[in-house]
C-alpha cells in the first residue's frame, strides 16, 4: 500500500449546475420519496463521494453479496448495505425502472434515482450477518425492525443538489473538498480520527502522538450525522471539539464534521470507516478498543469482543486503501503529571494511575460533582455542564395514571403547588381534562382516540422536559404500549416518573364524584375504563400510591420524596 495519499478528485453523483436546474424541474412531476434523516445522511455520502465506489442505493444482487460476504458482486469491499428502505404501500406503487425523487423532510428534491430492484429484504438474516445477531438491544437492528420500512429499493442515483445544513457550515467538507484542502497543504499523509464523543485530554493526547508516530498531519472527524441513541448531541460536542482543538498546533491538525449516519456495527463498521476516511484523502485512520460498539446485548454481554474491529480492519487493509493507527489506551500517571499509553507503563507498582471511565463522567456531569483538570479541559467541563446540567436543573416529566376517579388530578394539583413553592422550574399540569378540552377537543374514547390523546400529551411534555420544565400529566392512560412509548420519548430528555394511583375500580365507582360510573354501568357511557374498556395496570411504576387509607397530602408528598430521591429536586 502506498502511504501517500492520492488526492485526485473523487467521482461524485452530482450532475452540472445547469442540469441540476433543468433536472429539478422535471423531477417535480416524479413520484416522490420523502428521506429519512438516516436516508438523507446516506444520499449525501453517496452523493459527494464519500461512499466511492457505490452509485446508488444497493440493488438485491449487492445488497445479498454485501450481507453475506462484505464484497458487491463484483468482489469490490464494501461491508454496510446502504439501502432505501421503504413502506409496502409506497413499493406498490414504484414499477421497477421508474426514476423516484428523492426529498429532504421539507420537500426540497436532493436527487433522483432509477429503480432498478424491489424486494423484501430478510432483516434477520441481514441482523445475524451485518451486526452478528437479531438482538433488538443493538441499536441497528431495533431501527431495522421497527424503524425501517419492510421493502427495499435500489438503482443508482442522480446527485441534484447537497442536502443544506445551516449549522457549523464553515466546518463540514465534502470528500474533493477536503482532499482540495490537504493539496494546497501539501499534507499527503493523514491520520483521521473518527468520534461520537467530547475529546478529552487522553484522546487530545492519543490523537497527537498518533499523527507524531505516522509521522502525518490529523485530521479530527467527527460524525455529526446520526450516532448512537443517548450520545451527547453534536451541537454541543462541537463546540467542545473547537475547544480542543485550540490545544493542537495549528499548522498540523484540521477539523472536519462528517454527516454519517453510524450504524454501530463494530468491526464491519470501522472497515467501512477506513473507506470513507480513505475517499476523503486519508492515508491512516485510529482505531481504538470496542470501535463504534453498541453496547451490551440483551443478554448483558458485549455484542463484539474489543480487539474485533482492528483485527477485521488489519485483515483488509490494503483493500481498504488505509492504514490502521491501533488505539493506545491512555491513562493519567499523577507523579509524572501526564498521559501515557498504559502498557508502555513499567513502574506500575510504584506510581498512581488515574482514570475516570465514562459512566463515572456522567454521574459526575448528572450530580454536579467535580471532573478534575487532569481528566478533561475546563471549557469541555463549562459546554457539557451547560448542556447536561445535573438532575436537579433538568426538565422532568411525573405521569400519573390510574382510573377515572382514582384521584389523579387531585394529587396532580397538589404536587404542582409544591413544586411551585420550591421554585427554581416552570411546572406545567397536563390533566386529563384539561387536556381534553384544550388539545384533543375532537377526540373520543375508542382505543386509536386515546391513544393519539397520550401521544400528544406525551409530545407536549417532551417538549417542556427537553426545555428545562417540569411536566405533570395526569390522564387515565389505560394502554401499557403507549405509556412505554411516552417514556421512551421524554427520556431522550430528561426523567420520566409514572406513578400508578391505584384506587381499585370498586372504590373509583363507590366514590363516583361525576357520576359517569353509574352512566357507564347503565350503558349510557360506552367504553368506559374500568367497566367497559381495559385497563393494563403499570408493572413497573417508579412510584404505586395506594390512595383508600392516605390523604391527598400524604399521597403528593410521597411523590415529592420519590423526586428527591431520583435526584430530580435538591433535598429540603
Ligand atoms: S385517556 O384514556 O387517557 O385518553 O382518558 P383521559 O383523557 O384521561 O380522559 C378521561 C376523562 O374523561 C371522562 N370520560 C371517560 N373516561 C374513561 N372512559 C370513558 N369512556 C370516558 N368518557 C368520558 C372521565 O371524566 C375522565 O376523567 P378523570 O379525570 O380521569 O376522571
């Protein structure tokens, strides 16, 4: 392999500026695909040149030889099936050899494509082979099953116009943009370094002698695009890099965002990080331990083994085109006041070694702790604390559910005004009622109505928790499936509380203060919970209110002490 790079332009989709016009005209008659964000992240690495040498979404015969072999069919190495996926309803409506437009989510056409296969792919086979097992705790394959749609399209692609970005735009290249940027340089050997995460001073660290060791310049590439479910969103990692990236001499070291959408394929995925690293003019890419890993699997083990990735990556690299940089695993020797890589370390017994592991950081970011100098920058510190300020700043949501009558809003109520007299965050009550009357006005009681009832509920508290508030809701909320889809929504944000009041059915009808049990029992309501209608009673609330022998009170305090002890309000 040669280690200089070759910096000549890379072919990419786009048509010319004129045709692109004329072609946007025309496109507009086509029938038309609305692009996910992940589709769009791949359109646009197709588009520019990132994903050299593919022309297109993958065709079946591609898709079935990248799946089971990381090969196209004509043996060229590519490991992630880049697909179109989309609903039955649409393919049905899609001849293949019929060009599509594609657009972004506000209907901008970005390209078109001439489909040239339609098929329904086996997502468990392409679950096993791509990310080495059908296990839903895998990010990918979750999307796969219950994000992506269940027929694929292939066929190549005509680039019109780069999807826009209004953010950090002075900070994104394109693969010839940057390429362009080493020539005038005169950089021809390149280390890139590819993070979903803030740099802290061991990756400013590893990432120097890295690039000392190729004897190359560094190139820090961040994906920005789409990383793993929970990551520290990008807008804030950037302005962390960019803090960081002071403490690199400026002559040497470049930063670029790159709008991948990661699938957190471990070792295939870092084969195919070297090849996008590749096509944008880099000749050495660091890989570290557990390379864009995803976790644990839903048996708590870890889906790859942490050497996986640098083993598949070294077994293809001249393929690739790109040299592997093994990560050092760097850790902190108090004594020597700095960073070494841990087994170059001989005098284990007689020095202090330092680390602070990720899950530390963030109960250290969570509870307002100290993250000391040693460990990261202090602006690093200053951006993650203003994004992640600690649980007792955080917007939360308290969802209480229970039957009509339970006494969920009286409790509601009661909450609200203690956490009013507490102050320091706006509270906002989202009764059954209330609700009702102001937001789903239309609605009715069958099981679509009360589920599109929660669902805006819970987009409305999502929405307060991911501003900094406080949201108390308090409908019936009978159906388990939505509470859990409620949960997952508003914990991308902050904490979800689901407290069960659980006022049995027969005294709810005892108490009957609306007087709706005796119409429900009469026929007069129909599908009333409880009597008419189901109820799935929470298995696993954070908190269970047994309402018949405690007062209302009692009951909001109860809840209050639940708060405080999940860290959501600063003990009294
Ligand atoms: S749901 O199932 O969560 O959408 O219900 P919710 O929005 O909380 O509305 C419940 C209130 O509407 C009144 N009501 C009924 N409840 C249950 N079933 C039927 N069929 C029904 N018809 C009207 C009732 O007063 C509920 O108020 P609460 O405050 O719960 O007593």
């Amino acid at each position: 392999m040669s280690s200089l790079a070759n910096l000549a332009p890379i072919p990419e989709l786009y048509v010319s500026h004129e045709s692109a016009q004329k072609m946007k005209v025309e496109a507009a008659n086509l029938t038309s695909w609305d692009l996910s964000p992940r589709q769009i992240c791949d359109l646009e690495l197709l588009m520019n040149g990132g994903f050299f040498p593919l022309k297109g979404f993958l065709g079946q015969e591609d898709y079935d030889s990248v799946v089971d072999t990381m090969r196209l069919k004509d043996g060229t190495l590519w490991p992630m099936p880049i697909t179109l996926d989309v609903t039955e309803a649409f393919a049905e409506t899609i001849e293949e050899g019929q060009d599509i437009a594609l657009r972004d989510q506000e209907g901008v056409i970005l390209a078109t494509m001439t489909v040239t296969d339609k098929w329904s792919p086996d997502k468990a086979r392409e679950a096993e082979q791509v990310y080495g097992a059908d296990d839903q705790a895998h990010p990918a394959v979750y999307a796969l099953h219950n994000q992506m749609g269940k027929v694929y399209l292939g066929g190549p692609v005509t680039g019109i116009q780069q999807p826009v970005h209004y953010d950090f735009r002075g900070r994104r290249d394109t693969p010839n943009e940057l390429r362009a940027y080493f020539r005038k340089l005169g950089w021809r050997r390149v280390v890139a370094f590819q993070t979903r995460n803030p740099l802290h001073r061991a990756h400013q660290e590893l990432t120097f002698r890295a690039a000392k060791e190729a004897q190359a310049n560094l190139l820090i590439h961040p994906v920005v695009g789409m990383t793993k479910p929970g990551d520290v969103d990008h807008f804030t990692r950037v302005r962390c890099y960019e803090a960081v990236l002071d403490k690199y001499p400026g002559s040497t070291t470049h930063m670029s965002l790159l709008n991948l959408a990661m699938r957190m394929a471990g070792p295939r995925e870092a084969v195919w990080h070297g090849i996008i690293r590749r096509n944008h003019g880099c000749t050495h890419m660091i890989v570290g331990r557990d390379h864009a890993g995803p976790g644990k699997n839903s048996a708590g083990e870890d889906f790859y083994g942490p050497y996986d990735a640098q083993e598949l990556f070294r077994q293809h690299q001249d393929e690739i085109g790109l040299e592997m940089v093994p990560f050092k695993h760097m850790v902190y020797v108090q004594e020597r006041a700095q960073y070494e890589p841990a087994d170059e370390i001989e005098d284990h017994d007689s020095v202090t070694i330092l680390n602070i592991s990720g899950t530390e950081l963030r109960r250290r970011l969570q509870e307002g702790l100290e993250i000391p100098e040693w460990f990261s920058f202090p602006e690093v510190v200053k951006e993650l604390r203003r994004t992640r300020p600690p649980r007792s700043q955080q917007g939360f949501t308290v969802f209480f559910t229970g039957f009509s009558g339970s006494g969920k809003s009286t409790i509601a109520n009661a909450l609200m005004v203690k956490l009013m007299e507490m102050g320091g965050r706006p509270v906002t009550l989202l009764d059954g009622d209330i609700v009702r009357k102001n937001l789903s006005s239309e609605l009715g009681f069958s099981k679509e109505h009360r589920d599109l009832n929660i669902r805006r509920i819970g987009y409305v508290a999502s929405e307060i928790t991911k501003n900094g508030g406080i949201a108390i809701c308090a409908p019936i909320a009978p159906y388990a499936a939505t509470r859990r889809a409620v949960r997952e929504e508003i914990e991308q944000y902050g904490a979800f509380c689901e407290i069960h009041v659980a006022t049995s059915i027969e005294e709810c009808e005892r108490r009957d203060r609306k007087g709706l049990y005796k119409l429900a029992r009469e026929g007069k309501i129909k599908e009333f919970t409880g009597i008419s209608d189901p109820y799935d009673e929470p298995q696993n609330p954070e908190l269970r209110l047994e309402t018949e022998h405690t007062d209302v009170d009692n009951c909001a305090h109860q809840v209050v002490l639940k708060l405080e002890q999940m860290g959501l309000i600063a003990g009294q």
